[in-house]
C-alpha cells in the first residue's frame, strides 16, 4: 500500500469538500443562513456551528494542540439549537470555520506520513491495538462524511 | 485490515450502521410507509427518489466492479417510476440493500494496488476515488432523507 498517495487521496476529498462548503457558506448571505432547514429544524448557523466545532475537536484527538475555539462543542454539538443561550454571531462563526480549516490545512501539511496511521486521542492503547485501522487517517475520512451528511442539508437552503 | 477492507466497513456502516455520525440508511428506512417515501415535501425530492438516486449510482459503479463497462447518466439517477404499493416500495428498497451487500463485498476483495488504478477511464479518476465518492454521496442525501422523515412524521402527528 503505498501510505503517500492514501493520505494524499483522503486528504484530497476532505479539501474538495471544505472548498464545496466554504463556497456553498459564501453564497448565503447571513439572512438565509438565520433560517431554518426544514420548518421546526435547525438553522443553516446552528450547522455552521456545528461543523466548526466538530473540525475544531479535531485539533486535540489528533493531537495537533488545543482547541482554536473553545466552547464551540459545548454550544453546537452538546446543546440543542433550542437551548442554546448564547451563541457567537454569525460572522464569528463564518471566521471561526475559516481560521480553524486554515489551522487544520497547516497542521496536516506539518504531518510526517507515519503519524497519520498513529493512535489518535479518543482511542485507547489496547483498542488500537487490536483496531488499528481507527488511526488519525480515519478521523478525516469519518469528519469528510459528517460533512456530506450535513452538506446534504444546507444546500436546501438555497 | 487492508484499505479495501476499511473502505468496505465504512461502505457498510453508512448503510447498516456503526459510523460515526451514528446515523445510518437501514434505520433510517425502518418504519417509512410507501406513502411517507412517496410524499413530496416542499421542493424537494421524496424518500423513495432519494433511495433510487443512492442505489443508482452502487448500481453502475457495482457493475464495473463487477467487470463491466460504465455505463452511467445523471438524467437517469432520478428517473424512479412511480410507486403506488407498499410492494413496489419494499421491492425498492430491498434491492437498495441486497446491492449494498454485495457492492461491500466486492471493494473488500480487491486488491490495494487496484485502488489507485484508473476507474473505467482516466478521466473518472481510480477505483479509491469513485469508491469514497460513493460513501460520499450516501452520507449526503442520507443527511436529506433523514431530515425528511422528520418532517413527515411531525407532520402526521399534527
């Protein structure tokens, strides 16, 4: 197998679709993205908000750092939309996708081939010992369908 | 586990569950009436369309695993005739998955090296490509078909 062009090949599709939303984000003015989904759903912000914490998570359990935005996942992956209190703006949220996307790429870009078939932090020693496929490579290729999956739904927005 | 092997295991989670966004199609589909798949909400395309549409493309990409030509059209991926039985609908969504199964079967006998080669034509990109892709696209209008079950069921219970 050869490991380069495996990596290059998932990396590949998880850029085609961050490019696929960045476009798909850009062409929906604030007013569209404040509506919801379906009635009754989600808003096209709550998603916002929820793939950027999801792809800010991935900093720790791929152990690259901390979190560029802490308290994301508490407001969009661990609270309904509903029951949300606070929430950042819609404009922090268009930059917080951006700059931690823009901190993934740089992050990927520094990592030696070997260290994405490595162990990453939501898995313990003895598990991955026995599943190894469930590497830092996989973690991208799991965070690029979350994004179909959510790709899905916005464009009905539109 | 070979990368054919993993590739399958992702393939087979989206369509029978253990993925990570914990969501998957045999669930989903589990309970939808031929009428619930057949109503149009708003817009957008119905249940069973959305079923066609996935199984479609397993078909043609299915049919070159299985060495023969590809032979695939947009235009038609959409082309579902109407259903009017609670039949036509488990006939539909049975083949969906007997084709599933057999499709993961054929990526996890491959071999490593035939993921990098040329999908039909070079101009598809290889078998890795169209395969993720195809996991891809299932994630994407799973996302769709979820939401509407939603919608439909809140709607019955009004």
């Amino acid at each position: 197998m050869d490991k380069v062009l495996f990596i290059k090949m998932v990396l590949g599709a998880w850029n085609i679709r961050i490019a696929q939303l960045d476009k798909l984000f850009g062409e929906l003015p604030d007013e569209q993205l404040q509506k919801e989904i379906a009635p009754g759903k989600n808003t096209g912000v709550y998603i916002l908000g929820h793939l950027t914490a999801i792809n800010n998570r991935m900093i720790p359990l791929l152990n690259l750092g901390n979190e560029l935005h802490p308290g994301l996942f508490k407001t969009f992956v661990e609270t309904p939309e509903k029951e949300i209190v606070a929430t950042p703006t819609v404009k922090e949220l268009r930059q917080a996708w951006k700059d931690i996307n823009k901190e993934l790429d740089a992050l990927f870009e520094r990592m030696q081939p070997d260290e994405w078939f490595e162990r990453h932090n939501s898995i313990s020693p003895e598990d991955f010992a026995k599943e190894p496929h469930r590497n830092k490579l996989n973690v991208v290729i799991t965070r690029t369908c979350h994004l179909d999956y959510h790709a899905g739904q916005l464009v009905l927005l539109k | 586990m070979t990368t054919p092997q993993q590739l399958s295991k992702h393939f087979k989670d989206v369509f029978f569950g253990g993925n990570w966004t914990a969501v998957n199609l045999k669930d989903t589909l589990e309970g939808i009436t031929w009428q619930q798949a057949t109503t149009k909400v708003h817009n957008l395309n119905t249940i069973a369309v959305l079923v066609f549409h996935i199984d479609y493309y397993i078909d043609v990409v299915l049919k070159v695993l299985q060495g023969e030509p590809l032979n695939a059209s947009d235009k038609y991926s959409f082309g579902l005739q109407p259903i009017t039985s609670g039949e036509e609908w488990r006939k539909l969504v049975n083949k969906t998955f007997e084709q599933a199964e057999l499709f993961a079967n054929r990526i996890e006998g491959l071999d490593d090296k035939k993921l990098f080669e040329d999908f039909a034509d070079p101009k598809y990109g290889n078998y890795f490509r169209n395969l993720a892709g195809i996991i891809e696209h299932t994630h994407y209008h799973l996302g769709q078909i979820v939401l509407l079950k939603k919608i439909l069921y809140e709607s019955q219970d009004q």
